[in-house]
C-alpha cells in the first residue's frame, strides 16, 4: 500500500509541476505560486513515504 501512496505522490508532484508551468504561461502568478507550494508539499510526503519504505522491518 505503501508504495502505491509513493507512485500517487510523485504522479501529482508531476502534475502540479506541469500545471505549475501552464499557470506562468499564461500569466497567472498567484496560481503558480499556490502550485508550487503544491508540488513542494507532495515532494515531502513522497520523501517521508519512501523513508517510511526504506526504515520498515521487513
């Protein structure tokens, strides 16, 4: 389930990413900004989901 949550972060970091670029493209700087908090929140969980995966007892 674990790693299922990590390919759903990274996935919308992506996105976001892309959204990110679309939003200065069109001008639209405080979309931009919001979004790049967006992709700068998603990259923490995904860091914290992989030192989950990485730390667990297997």
């Amino acid at each position: 389930m674990l790693e299922a949550v990590l390919a759903a972060e990274c996935q919308a970091t992506g996105d976001y990413a892309r959204r990110t670029q679309e939003a200065e493209e069109f001008g639209d700087k405080g979309l931009s900004v919001q979004l790049e908090d967006m992709v700068r929140d998603e990259t923490g969980h995904a860091e914290e989901t992989e030192r989950i995966l990485r730390d667990w007892p297997m």
